[in-house]
C-alpha cells in the first residue's frame, strides 16, 4: 500500500531533467562525467503549485466582485458554493492551457476529492466547537457536576443545579446493559463461532436479522412489555433492559466477527497438543481475541452511552439522584438533554450543551481508551 | 495443560490385525469424538446459551408481529393507506409517516453517499500514507458521537443557514414538484408569517442531521472495499501512464462497486431508523406530499417518539405495528447490503 501512494503521480518529467544527460553522452570521454542528480519524485512542479495559488486567488476576487458587488445574492453558503465552482473553473481552464485533457479531468476530480472531506471535517469540527462554546457558561461551574436538578428552576443561574443525577443513570443504566448484553453476546458469538452444530447457522442468521432493530423499536418493546404489559415503574432498570435489548445483537456479532479473526491454525494447534475444546477455546481463542474483542466491548458501551431513544420511552426523567434501578424514575445524559432543550428555556439549553460537551468527552474517553486496548492491532 | 484429557479419535470398527496378514479388507475408520466432561459442558452450555438469546431476539420480532395483528384486524388495511393520525377519533394510519420515513432517509443518502465516496477515495487514493490511520481514526470517531448532539447542531446552527439555501431554492426552482413550498416565496427569509417558519423543520433539514449519522458507516464500508482493490492493477494502470483519477476510475471504482452499492445500503438501513437527531429538528405533520423543503413532516421513529406516552393499549398496538413495520424496512435494507457486500469481499480469505 504505501508504496504505492509513495508513488509520484505519473506526470512529465521536470523539463531540464533532459537537457543535462544529452550532451554528455556525446561530449569527449576525458571530461569526468557529471554528477548525476537526484530525479525529484514529487509529482508536483512549481508550475503546478501556481496554477492552484493563481486559480485560487483569483476565484476568491472574482467570486466576491460578483457575488457582493454586482448581483444581488446573499448568504455564506451561496458564497461558498459559487466560489467553489469559480474554482474548479478557473483551475481547469488554467491546466488546459499546458495540459492535456487526461490531466484537467484528473486535477477536477482532485479538486472534489479534497473538498468533500474538508466539508465533513468543517461540520464535525463546528459540531464539537459549538457543543463547548454554548455548554460553556455552565461547565465553569463545579455545581455542574456534583448537584443534581431538584427543586432548581428552569432559568435559575448556572451556581444552581447540575447534571450528576444524569451522569450517575447513565453509568448505572449502561453498566446494567452491558452487564446483561456482553456476556451473552460473547457466549453467543462463542456458540456460533467455535462450537457450531445444529443451530448455530440459524442462531447467527436470526441475530444478524436483528441487528437491523432500530432503537427507538428495541425501547418500545421493552416500553410494551414490561412497563404496559408486566406493570413495571418506569426504572433504570427498564431502560437497562432497552439498552440490552439494543446491544445484544450488535454485541454477539461484532463478537462474532472478532473471533473469526483468530487464524485457524493456532486453534489447530492447540488440539494438536492435545487440549479439549473448552482449553482451547479459553486458553487460546478467547486470549487472541482479547484486544478485539475490548475494542467492540468499548465501542458498543460507547453507542450505549449516546443512544438517546430507548431510555426516552422507559426511564422516566427524574430531577433528582436516583441511584436505585429498580425504583423511581432516573434520569440519563442524552435524556436529560433532550428533556433540556425541550423545556425552550435559554439556560436549560445551556445545560443541555454542557451535558452534550461531558457525553462527547465520556465517548471521546471511552473510544481513546478501545485505541490503546487494541494496542495498534488491526482488527476490523 | 492437563494430560487427562483426550479428545482424539478413537477408532471404531475392525482394527487391521497385524498378524492376519492378506484377507482383510480395509474399511474407513469412523472418527469420533469423545469430549471430557468440561468440554461437554461447555458445549452443551454454549449451545443453551445461544438457543436462549436466539428465543430471546425472535421473542421480540414475534412479539412486534403478534402485536400487529390486532391492529391490522381493527383498522384493515386503511392502517397503511390512511395518513392521518388521530388518536382521538380513532383514524389511524401510517402512509404519511412511511413517505416521511423514506424521503428524509433518501435527502439523507443524496447528501452522504456522494461525500462517502470521495472521502473514502481520499483517504484510499489521495491521503499521503501518513495521514491515513488518523483520517480512519477519525471517521470512526465520527460515528460514536451521538445522534442527540447532530440534533442539537443541525437545529442551532445549521437550520438558520439552511433555511435560506431552502427558500432560495424555492424561489428559482419551485416550479419543479419537489422544491415547491407553498407559501409566498417572495417573502424575505426573515420576515416572521410565511418567511422563516415555512421552511424550519423540513424533511430536508432533518436530512442533514441524518447524513452526519450515516456518513461515517457509509465511509468506513466504502473505504474497507476501496482498501482492497488489487495492487498491481492499480500500479499497471499508474504504468501505463494514467492519471490517478484515471486509475481510480478503471480499477478502484469497478472493483469497490459492491461496496458502494453496500455502503449505500447499510446506510439507508441506519437512515430509516435514526430516531432523536429527527425527533429535535422537524415540526411533526401527518401529510403525504412532495416538497421536502417545506417545514413540516414525520417519520415513524419520531412518530413512536412522541405519542407513546398518550397512547391508549390499541393505540399502543398500533404504534407497535409501525415499529413492526420499520423494522421489516430496516431488516430487508441491511439484508440485502449483507449480501451484496459478502459477496464483494468473499474471494480472498487468508488464513494463517
């Protein structure tokens, strides 16, 4: 791979590259031969860098003498848009002068290549700069993250309130869930993967079905079963139970996916030395896919933490610490933050902000945490 | 490890005897298994483990099923014909949340599956290698934000910006049925009766939240297929002097079209389902109609999101019988990108 992309882009060799080896060959042979140079692999040429810089500026002048100072239009995104197309306009029509045509579709097609993902990097970006701007006046607070939202009002200042009560649900919710999911996933994964035999095929089909289940449908069955149905309060408990409903399909078959990994020559191996199946599926499959598996635990614990629909329909929203799961109402992060923006007051939007900034730190953790368990193996 | 155990085969039928010489025929010797008894544990309790979360996982389809057929015996099939949701009066149906569904993961796809491509194809072709890990890494990431925070961006910052793109597009393209609006498009965005509020909470602007959830599955699908494409014929065609867009187009794109078409679906499978980043954005409305730009419309995920709480034990059903619906969506869509991307990777499995 890398030597390919190491590759410079096939291109006209630099124009004096020539001149230099011709006269001499055909000079007199006591004149010592001259140092040979180095070729520049680069595939960029200077000429090439200013036909970007040139394209460049001059799109931007020409975009705003027409955009701002002549028609009437308006607006940041039109600007963008109407400058991007000037450029890749002009940049084409200044490469076709010195270039064949093979060469302006290719710098075109470049041109849209690097723009899509700088769009993506721009929004992401604007997305996590926002969360923290906005979430700011209340993160400055240390009240944020020791008191919980009882008996504090809507517009209250921000020396009142806090989202503990959110982010103590939310551990005890998810650390339910994943109590329940990851241990029958991974026996799942186990059964379908290293024990086979009758079943296995239709255990594997039907969990891969379900990993198609939306969580907002996952939240309304266990809504239906066991909140209508069963008479359960609205509970963590309730909303561990969506959780797991959620992440058991996705848990077994990134499992699943995870243990095929291990090459079959080390489970060979294994029973060759004479060890039964459970020795080698314990001592010997299950270690391998250690790391992999930790990264998809870690990786779904962080889908859990963010998923906002099935704890919407089965926790309840409470404004206090609630630290039992099976009694009362509790509340979680992205609950909370949805019931926050719902409210329409300016500080609890605010608020939300700040719980949106602490979930994506959680998450951020959660995911820096699977990198350094994988330990830059590659496990896909 | 212990020598106890032996799960080697133990031969079974006529044992050649040495001694016999000529005569005897040799037969196929029957292989069994003997397992020790912590291996026939451990069978046995794999397998009950996997026979329950398979009861457990088909418990709920079935339960998603059964609780349809009250609905369907009640309303008939003018469950899916009727677009109006009234509770109160008993009309029930999901026409118009089934079309919103669709149309806003569709705007979605429009939108992600194009920026999917290319940056996969950065990041595969044009990305110096030192770059790649982290652009991967990345993308990754992306895909653990959660969706309530998309929600939250698209509904304070981007909504302002879009609905001026969605009222400009409206005012010179509106004669074509899907950017219409019906309000007065000459009204200035900022006027607040017919201006702002026609165009906030489109299916449009929910798409855009919906393609900053799918766009990094779609990638990452796209880019694993694009990563795979053979070397040397990239490098032949780099040899016979093409351009790298041009070796994109003859080798990368042909051999990563099944990823693509996978991605895609994948992706329409997560768009169809994608709950809260909608719920936040649109302003609900139960009607079938084309223009996408004009504020108003409904999905069946937001439709559960917002009515369960009022809902009466048949309204209930019924609700199920949406989230049964939605489901079967969702479970054909990422069948068949299963299929078509298994069979894009399945010719080159290496082993140890």
């Amino acid at each position: 791979m890398t030597t390919l992309a190491d590759r410079p882009a096939p291109q006209v060799p630099p124009a004096d590259a020539q001149p230099e080896t011709a006269p001499a060959e055909s000079g007199p042979v006591a004149v010592a031969p001259e140092v040979e140079h180095l070729r520049r692999t680069s595939g960029r040429t200077r000429e090439d860098l200013y036909t970007l810089v040139g394209a460049a500026a001059a799109s931007v002048a020409t975009t705003w003498l027409f955009y701002t100072k002549i028609f009437p239009f308006e607006g940041t995104v039109g600007f963008v848009v109407v400058w991007y197309a000037v450029f890749v306009l002009f940049y084409a029509g200044l490469t076709a002068l010195t270039h064949p045509r093979p060469v302006v579709a290719d710098r075109v097609v470049a041109t849209a290549v690097v723009a899509a993902p700088t769009l993506v990097g721009i929004a992401l970006a604007s997305v996590v700069i926002m969360t923290f701007i906005k979430g700011m006046p209340a993160l400055t607070h240390s009240n944020f993250f020791t008191e919980d939202m009882s008996g504090v009002r809507a517009d209250d200042p921000f020396t009142m309130g806090g989202i503990l009560h959110a982010l103590v649900g939310t551990l005890i919710e998810v650390a339910i869930a994943v109590g329940i999911s990851m241990p029958l996933g991974v026996a799942t994964a186990v059964f379908m993967s290293e024990v086979g035999g009758p079943g296995s095929r239709l255990v594997r089909t039907v969990v891969e079905a379900m990993t198609a289940l939306p969580s907002i449908v996952a939240g309304l069955f266990i809504y239906s079963v066991c909140l209508v149905y069963l008479g359960m309060p609205a509970s963590g408990l309730a909303a561990a139970l969506a959780l797991a409903t959620m992440a058991l399909p996705i848990m077994a078959r990134a499992s699943y996916v995870v243990l095929g990994v291990v090459p079959g020559g080390l489970r060979e191996a294994s029973y060759a030395l004479g060890a039964g199946r459970w020795q080698t599926v314990w001592k010997v499959v299950l270690p391998t896919a250690r790391p992999g598996l930790a990264t998809a635990l870690i990786l779904g614990i962080a889908r859990a933490v963010g998923e906002t629909a099935p704890v919407l329909l089965t926790s309840g929203a409470s404004t206090y610490l609630n630290s039992n799961p099976v009694q009362d109402p509790m509340n979680s992060l992205p609950l909370f933050i949805y019931a926050s923006v719902s409210t329409g007051s300016p500080q609890m939007e605010e608020r939300a902000y700040a719980a949106a900034a602490v979930m994506l730190v959680v998450v951020l953790t959660l995911f820096v945490i699977a990198r350094l368990v994988a330990g830059g193996r590659k496990v896909r | 490890m212990s020598g106890k155990v032996h799960p080697t085969p133990v031969l079974d039928g006529p044992a050649g005897d040495p001694s016999d010489g000529l005569g005897v025929e040799d037969s196929p010797r029957q292989v069994k298994a003997r397992h020790s008894l912590q291996d026939q544990v451990f069978i046995h309790g794999s397998r009950a483990i996997g026979l329950v979360v398979l009861v457990i996982v088909s418990a709920i389809g079935l339960f998603l099923g059964l609780q349809s057929i009250p609905t369907l015996q009640h309303y008939g099939l003018g469950f899916f014909t009727e677009f109006r949701w009234l509770p109160s009066q008993d009309i029930i149906g999901i026409s118009a949340v089934v079309v919103g569904t669709i149309q806003v993961a569709l705007i979605a796809l429009v939108f992600a599956i194009p920026l999917a491509i290319l940056t996969a194809l950065f990041i595969t072709d044009w990305a110096p290698a030192r770059l790649r890990p982290s652009l991967i890494r990345a993308v990754d990431l992306m895909a653990a934000v959660p969706g309530i925070v998309f929600g939250l961006w698209v509904l304070f910052i981007i909504q302002p910006h879009a609905t001026v793109v969605a009222h400009w597009v409206s005012k010179y393209f509106g004669w074509f049925p899907l950017f219409h609006v019906r309000t007065d498009v000459d009204y200035p965005i900022w006027n607040q009766a017919p201006g702002y509020p026609s165009y906030a909470g489109s299916a449009f602007i929910a798409a855009i939240a919906v393609t900053m959830m799918i766009f990094p599955m779609a990638t990452s699908v796209m880019r694993e297929v694009f990563g795979e494409a053979p070397l040397g014929e990239k490098e032949a065609a780099l040899a016979l002097g093409a351009t790298k867009w041009a070796m994109v187009r003859t080798v990368v794109l042909p051999f990563g079209r099944s990823g693509m078409v996978g991605g895609t679906m994948l992706a329409l499978g997560r768009a169809l389902g994608e709950t809260i980043s909608v719920v936040l954005v649109i302003s609900q409305a139960f009607e079938i109609k084309p223009y996408v730009l004009e504020s108003g419309t409904s999905t069946i995920s937001s439709l559960i999101a917002s009515s369960f709480k009022e809902a009466s034990p048949s309204q209930l059903s019924a609700l199920l019988t949406a989230g049964f619906v939605l489901f079967c969506m969702t479970l054909i869509v990422n069948s068949l990108a299963a299929v078509i991307v298994s069979r894009s990777r399945g010719r080159d499995v290496t082993d140890l």
